[in-house]
C-alpha cells in the first residue's frame, strides 16, 4: 500500500512536509509527493498518484484565499476531487485551509497543522484500520478544531 501527498506552492505553510511528518510518525506506509501550484492542480495531482504512482489513496493538501474568487475555486476543486474518487475508485482526502476561518495567523497555523495531522490519521486508518473510524462514528469529529462530540439523549 502507498499514500499519495498532493500540496501546493500557493499553500502559507509547507503542508506536505506536515502531512509526510504525521505519516512517518505513525507508520512505515511508503509514499509519493506531487507538488502543484495551486488547488485548481490537486485533482489531476491526485489522478495522477493513483493512476501513474500507484497510490492507494491521496490526501490532497490546499490553501485556498479568502476571496470570492478563491471560494469559487474551491468548490471546482471540491467537485474535481469528487470525481477523481468516483473514476479511480480510491479515497482522496481533502485537507483544505480557508484563510479567513480563523482570527488570526498563529490559530491559523494551529488550525492548518492539526487538520493536516489528523486527516493523515484518517487516510491511514482508512487503509489499515478502518474499524477504528467505524467506532468514531457518530462522535462529532472534526479535523482542525475541537471535537464537537455527539449529541446525547
């Protein structure tokens, strides 16, 4: 089995080496990096690790600016990751980092590094252990912040 790590140039942190990081530090999964400049690149990034790599599943690495236009970007890169997963039948997980989702650039940093952590953990679980996500089902999960836990009666 091979993890594929797309990242972008455009990203304001080094994505990739976190994602590479958390992936050393909790497995000895091998893996391929492709590098593009921006988020638009990621889906065919991400084609191309399972078609011509032989990645088992990509996790796709973006930063996306807090304009309107970014937005719009992001919902092209959204959709294209959609259907590079239906065509190619493999997960890819999209670890996205919206610049104005936090107040400042240090919460954004912790935001980004352990959304990148964690979705590392997920594609990993995913491939070796995916019973460990089928008893995290229903817990109010969430990959960059405080988990919001579920909801009791």
């Amino acid at each position: 089995m091979k993890v594929g790590i797309a990242d972008t140039t455009f990203s304001r942190i080094n994505m990739g080496k976190i994602a590479i990081n958390e992936l050393r530090k909790i497995c000895s999964l091998p893996y391929e990096r492709y590098t593009v400049p921006g988020i638009k690149d990621l889906p065919i990034a991400a084609k191309k690790l399972i078609d011509e790599r032989g990645c088992d599943i990509v996790i796709t690495c973006g930063w996306v600016g807090a304009t309107e236009n970014d937005k719009l970007s992001y919902i092209v890169l959204s959709m294209s990751l959609q259907l590079v997963q239906l065509m190619t039948g493999k997960h890819v997980i999209d670890v996205t980092i919206h610049e104005d989702e936090a107040e400042d650039e240090q919460e954004l940093l912790v935001v980004a590094e352990n959304r990148v952590r964690e979705h590392v953990r997920n594609a990993v679980d995913l491939l070796l252990n995916p019973k460990r996500l089928e008893r995290l089902a229903g817990t109010g999960q969430r990959q960059g912040y405080e988990d919001v836990g579920e909801i009791r009666r």
